[in-house]
C-alpha cells in the first residue's frame, strides 16, 4: 500500500479548475518531484494532501485513511506531515527556538528543558545550531528556510512536502536549502516537492511527475523522462527550462 | 413649559450655521499653520524642529476643553481688553486643527521615501522646489483620508463651544432641551443633525483610504 | 495672574486626577472588552450582528460625545434607569471608545497573514492556540500606536464628564473657579495636569513597547 493515494483528484477555484482527475500514488521513503507551469495545479496538489484546501471530487488517502479538512483527528494527522512554503512562513515574534518548539510544547505534552535540546538537535540537522537564539528577522532567506525545515523536523514526520521552497530565494542561498533536503532524502524521508530545480528534480528525486492543465501530463523516472519526453507539451518545458 | 414644536428643529437646524462658521474659521486659520507646523517638523533645523514637536504635543496633551477656556479666560489677560467669544474660541479651534494636522501632515511628507527627495536633488531641483513639485503631491495623497478623517474629530468638536456660551448646534439643543423638557427628543434631533453632516464625511475618508491602499 | 489662591484646594485636585484616571480605565477597559466582541462579531458569518456592530460604530463615531454623556444622563431617567454622573460618563465613554477599539482591534486581526495562520495548522495547533501564539502578539503590536493615541484621546475627552458634573478633574476646576474667581489661572494650571498625565501615560506607553514587543520590525 503506497503511503499517500490520490484518486481522480477534481479542485475548483470559483469557475476555474485546477485539478482535473489527478491520480498519482507515493510509496513510503519515496522522493517524488512534481513540476510543471506555473498555473499547472502543483502547488494546489501539494495544499489539497495537507487538507489546506477542500477537494470537489476523487480522495486523497495518507497511510490509508481519507483526508478531508473535516476529519475529527485532522490536527493529529498535520503533525505527522510536513510542509515548508515558498515565503517560509516563520512567525516573527517567536525566536528560532520558539519556533521550533511552538508545536511540540502545545501539543508534544514536552518540557521546557526536553523542548531546548529538541530544537538544538533539529537545528544542527539543518546547520544552524548557533542561531538558535537569532530571531527571524535576522537570518538570511536561506536560513529562514532551513529554520522552517528545522521547525517540520521537531514535529518528526511520516511525510515531508516542499511547496517551491527555493523560489523566493537570492541564487546564491539555494544550494544551502538543497543540500538540508539531500539529507533528509537520504536519511529516507518520504518527500513531494514542488519546484523549479531541474538539477535537484533530476539527481534526487526518485520519480518526477509532470503537471499539465490540471492533469498529470507524464512520469517517470528522472534520468528517463528528460531524456525521452513523450509529449510535445514536456519537451518544450524541459526546453523552457534549460 | 411647551412641547418641542416645528419652530423648535427649524433653531436647531439654523444653530448648523454656527457650527460650520466654527469648521471653517479653524480650518482657514489652523491649515496653514498645521501645514508650517508640518514643515518644520522635518526641518534640516534641529530647534525648528523641537519647538514644532513641542508645539504639537503641547495642543495634543491637553483637552480642547483646556483650550477652549484657556483662551477664553486668558485673551483679556494677554490682550488686557475683553474680545467677544467667537474670536477666543476660534483662536482655540485655530490651534487644535493645526496641531492635529501638523502631526498628520508630517505622518504623511515622511511616509514620501527619502530616496524621492534625492532625486529631485538630482535633477537640479532646489528644495522649494522637490517639496512642492514632488514630495508635496505624493504627500497630499496620502494625507486626504486623515485629514477628512480629522475634519469629523473638528466637527464634533465645535459642540464644546457650547460649554464656553457661544451659541452652535450643542448649545441651541441645551437651550431647546430646557424650555420644552424633552430632552430624549432634543438632543436625538442634535444627534442626528451631527451624524447627518459627519457620516458622508466618515464613508468619504474610508472609500478614499480603501483607493489608497488599493493602489499601493 | 495669580496661582497662590489655588494652592488650597490641592485635596479637591487630588481627587479630580484620581477620578479622572479612574473614568479613563473603566471606559479603556470596557471599551476594549466591546472591541474584541465588536471585531469578532465582524468577522463572523452572522449577517444581522455585522449590521448591528456596523451601525454602533457609525452612530458612536459620527456624533459628538459631550452629545452622548447628555443623552445618557437626561435621558435615561425618563426610562427609568437613573445613573449617577459619574456611572453615566463612565457609560457614556465606554461606548465611545469601543466604537474606535472596534476597527483597531478589527484592523490588527486584519493585519497578520492568512499564510501565518495556515503555518500554524499546518504544524497542528487549534484555532485557539493559533489565535492566542501566532495571531495575537503580532496583531497586538501592529495597532499599539493607534491604540495608545486613541487612549489619550479618551483622557483628555472624559473632561467633557464635567458638563454632568462627574466629578472629575475638569469638574474640580469649574468648583474652584467658582470660589475663587481666578478663572484663568484655574484652567491654565488644569491644561498644566492634564498635560502632565498625558507625557505619563506616554512615558508608560514606551516602557511597555519596549519591553512586551522586543522582537525586531519586518524591513
């Protein structure tokens, strides 16, 4: 049974759709990467897996139960998955340690002193151990970024997604974001990502999945899909890209 | 002792008239005055600037009553003669409106980022000049909807005259209140006539302020 | 000029202060109370209570409130609630300045980012507790300014409290007139109190700025 399932997913915005019948499945330590135009679905995919946005029609199931933004144990399930987005989304009134513990104090039933080494361990996870006392005003984008993967990561899940977390950043501070997510791949985290890095899609990633007006256009293994592309819509993304 | 009668509302609604002379005398005096205040306040002169900051906090920290009967009280001793009410009061009015709008005038020649100043520097403007060509218009902008805003807080206002005698729309509602003893009628009547000309005023700030922030 | 006469009834002024701080705290804290109600009510799906909350704000805001206290004192005896000055004022006052602390309130909730509130679910907090840690403290320094100039406001304006003879320190200042007959003095030296609490207040107001709202401004 693959750990997230999503069935002939539909998804409107007032009169535009977005998702047409979007099926794909996630087998658990997979790495999948979802790219496409912007306006292609990808981002909406991500925010329908999390419950964030309300689905018309199909289901979307994660280790086997339905998700739907009415489901009693709808808090339990969000602690168990997840997400980093593109604006970072760090609270700042909060320093990086409060951020990070926020979540695990109010609903981990942990110490204060359980709280500190947790967030020291998950910031050494993601290179930031001396800024734990920073706040987020302070830190560069690329490190906003990696506080709020530091932030997932004390909450330990089962599922990690990445909605263009790289897209708001200067150049230079994307290779830093990227190389926290290399880890986490390799430590065997299941992961969706949405993005624009080809390079990262092509040499992490264990499939890639291409999105097309609201549909899943074609996937497949990444080495094979940029090399092959079947249809003429990918072959001029994939040349857009270049 | 009458009941409140047509004769009653058609005083009231001529004591407006006072009310607007108050409005308009405080606003033809105080505006240039606030608008130098406002300048001042972001003088390159650092004294300019603290008396203008001081004047400000000075009318803002004391109560337009204070005002009302400071100057009401005190013209005979700066003047040593006695001057009618309506010149005292519009002395106080005059300086309430211009410390109010000193204050939201300056609020809005800083919100003009300073970079805009260099660069009517840059194109050989003198200072007059950046302020009145540049600075001044992207100002103004920003500042309407405050001062409409304050205009309501002035109208209100002018019902304190009342409390020095002078005779506007609080005071005729007083003097009706007494000799008809319907008080819930009189002063809803007052009410309604203030809400009548502050409302438009309030929907007018509000709409010019949601445009505002629509185009930022 | 002559201020020696007035050195008598410091007493009287004493208790003109304490009255007038203790109608400014009732009114602000009432008034907030009506604001956070007001606010929620606004941004509630509850169509009638929007409209009522609406048309409270207009009426309170677009009519002066020297009116207000008026219609509260006189006219509430012909309904059969008689309320002593002070409790009247203190009415009075709330009303108006929950008028104002409703669009202030409303104005900070407004302020914070839906996506701050979407990070906190995601992260599986309640609506509560994404309200009480992530909404709140943000929201709270985004309109402490208007907040704090709106309070000032209020002090100054509960010396309109006078005209039903509250007691307050405005009040206090019409009593010793009255005695002495020195007018100008007694205003000019009451603007001299009034001003005094204001830069109090104001001092107050930046000690707590700086020390309930350390974390560093968005650039």
């Amino acid at each position: 049974m693959a750990l997230v399932e999503i069935r002939d997913v539909y998804k409107k915005f007032g009169h535009v759709e977005v998702l047409k019948g979007v099926s794909l499945d996630v087998a658990e330590g997979e790495i999948v990467t979802i790219i496409g135009r912007s306006g292609s679905g990808k981002s909406t995919l991500l925010r329908c897996i999390n419950a964030l946005e309300t689905i018309e029609g199909g289901e979307i199931r994660v280790e086997g139960r339905q998700i739907h933004a009415k489901m009693p144990d709808l808090r339990q399930f969000r602690q168990r998955v997840g997400i980093v987005f593109q604006a970072f989304n760090l609270f700042p009134h909060l320093n990086v340690e409060r951020n990070v513990t926020l979540a695990p104090l109010l609903t981990g039933g942990i110490g204060k002193a359980e709280a500190r080494a947790l967030a020291e361990d998950v910031l050494t996870r993601v290179g930031l151990a001396d800024k734990i006392d920073a706040w987020p005003e302070q830190l560069s984008g690329g490190q906003q970024q990696r506080v709020a993967i530091a932030r997932c990561l004390a909450m330990k899940p089962h599922l990690m997604l990445f909605d263009e977390v790289t897209s708001a950043l200067d150049p230079e501070l994307v290779g830093e974001v990227l190389k926290v997510m290399e880890a986490m791949a390799r430590q065997g985290m299941t992961m969706i990502l949405v993005t624009h890095e080809m390079g990262f899609a092509r040499n992490v990633a264990n499939r890639i999945v291409f999105m097309h007006q609201g549909r899943v256009w074609e996937e497949g293994p990444p080495a094979e899909l940029f090399a092959h592309p079947k249809t003429p819509e990918l072959k001029s993304f994939i040349a857009s890209v270049k | 002792m009458r009941s409140f009668a047509f004769v009653d509302l058609v005083s009231l609604v001529t004591a407006v008239q006072w009310t607007v002379l108050l409005v308009v005398l405080a606003l033809v005096f105080g505006a240039p005055l606030g608008l130098a205040l406002a300048t001042a306040r972001i003088s390159r002169h650092a004294p300019l600037r603290w008396a203008a900051s001081g004047i400000i906090q000075l009318i803002q920290g004391v109560p337009l009553l204070g005002l009302l009967f400071f100057f009401y009280f005190g013209m005979p001793v700066f003047l040593g003669l006695q001057v009618p009410a309506l010149i005292a009061v519009t002395v106080a009015y005059t300086l309430y409106t211009a410390g109010f709008l000193g204050d939201i005038w300056r609020g809005s020649l800083q919100a003009v980022k300073q970079a805009q100043w260099e660069a009517g520097a840059c194109l050989g403007l003198s200072l007059t000049q950046q302020f009145f060509h540049i600075i001044g218009p992207q100002a103004l902008r920003m500042a309407t909807p405050p001062t409409v805003g304050f205009l309501v807080q002035l109208i209100k206002g002018t019902s304190l005259a009342s409390i020095v005698g002078f005779v506007e729309l609080a005071r005729a509602g007083q003097v009706t209140s007494a000799a008809t003893f319907q008080p819930l009628l009189t002063y809803s009547v007052v009410a309604a006539i203030y809400f009548a000309l502050c409302l438009p005023l309030t929907l007018w700030s509000r709409s010019l302020e949601a445009r505002l922030n629509g185009a930022r | 000029m002559n201020f020696q006469p007035l050195w008598r009834y410091q007493d009287q002024l004493i208790e003109g202060v304490l009255i007038t701080l203790a109608l400014t705290l009732v009114a602000a804290i009432v008034g907030l109370v009506i604001g956070v109600a007001g606010a929620v009510a606004l941004r509630g799906n509850f169509r009638p209570a929007r409209m009522l909350v609406r048309s409270y704000i207009e009426l309170f805001r677009n009519t002066p409130s020297l009116i207000q206290i008026f219609l509260i004192f006189f006219v509430l005896p012909s309904f059969g609630l008689k309320l002593p000055a002070f409790e009247s004022a203190a009415v009075a006052l709330s009303l108006y300045f929950g008028a104002y602390s409703v669009e202030i309130v409303r104005a900070g909730l407004d302020s914070i980012p839906k996506s701050q509130i979407e990070a906190g679910q995601c992260l599986g907090l309640t609506g509560w507790q994404v309200f009480r840690h992530i909404v709140l403290p943000p929201a709270m320094r985004n309109v402490y300014p208007a907040f704090t100039s709106q309070f000032v406001l209020l002090l100054l304006g509960t010396s309109l409290a006078s005209q039903v003879a509250a007691g307050e320190l405005f009040h206090v200042a019409s009593f010793i007139e009255s005695r002495t007959y020195r007018s100008f003095e007694v205003y000019a030296a009451i603007c001299v109190i009034y001003f005094a609490l204001v830069m109090a207040f104001k001092a107050l107001f930046a000690v707590i700025d700086a020390t309930a709202f350390r974390w560093p401004r968005r650039q």
